[in-house]
C-alpha cells in the first residue's frame, strides 16, 4: 500500500510543478497575467511550487526505504522521473495543446519504461 500511496503523492506533485514551472505561460496566453511583472509569476510559481513540495516530501518519506517503505532512493528517483515526464507529455497535450503524440514519443515512453525496469531488476 506504501507503493500506491507514493506513486499518487508523486502523481500529484509533478502536476503541481508542471503547472508551477509552465503555467504562467499558458496564462500569459489566455491574457490572464500577461502585464503581470516577472517578480510577481515568479512569487506566484513559488506558491504553487509549494504545494509541490507539501505532497512531494511525504510522498517519497512514505516510499523510502529508510522509512520502511518500498523503493531505494534510486528506484524513488526513476519513478518520479517517468511520472514527471509522463504528467508533462499529458499536461503539453491536453491542456496546451502543444502538438501531437507521435511515434517518436510512443518510443520515447518505451525506453522509459525500460529504464524502469533495469531499476528495479535484481
């Protein structure tokens, strides 16, 4: 169970730093904050950055073995790291509308997916 809960934590923070890092450019698209100052996007990146880090931390403490969890510190790395990739291949699709999915990033998630797996071989 500490597995699914770090993969939901991690889920979750990576949308969060998605939209931390590159939502104010879809903002500035919509004309939200497009005469906003940079200190101020960045101020506000860092709020949403912060809720990032609430549901980040906790979800690899849960999932470090260190704290009886699953995962070594190499495995909580590599799996957040396909998480962060996928949640931003989605994000760039669905909600910037930047493109569209093609072969190269099917292949892309596939050597993902077999970096997860050389992760996690004994």
């Amino acid at each position: 169970m500490k597995a699914f809960y770090t993969i939901v934590l991690l889920v979750i923070s990576n949308i969060f730093m998605t939209f931390a890092w590159y939502g104010n450019i879809k903002l500035t698209e919509m004309g939200v904050i497009k005469d906003w100052p940079l200190i101020l996007i960045i101020l506000a990146s860092w709020g949403v950055a912060l809720l990032e880090y609430i549901v980040m931390i906790p979800g690899n403490r849960i999932g470090s073995m260190v704290n009886g969890g699953p995962f070594t510190l190499v495995q909580l790395k590599v799996i957040q790291e396909v998480i962060s990739l996928i949640v931003f291949a989605i994000i760039t699709f669905k909600v910037f509308k930047m493109g569209e999915f093609n072969v190269n990033h099917l292949i892309a998630f596939g050597f993902l997916i077999l970096s997860v797996y050389f992760v996690f071989k004994k």
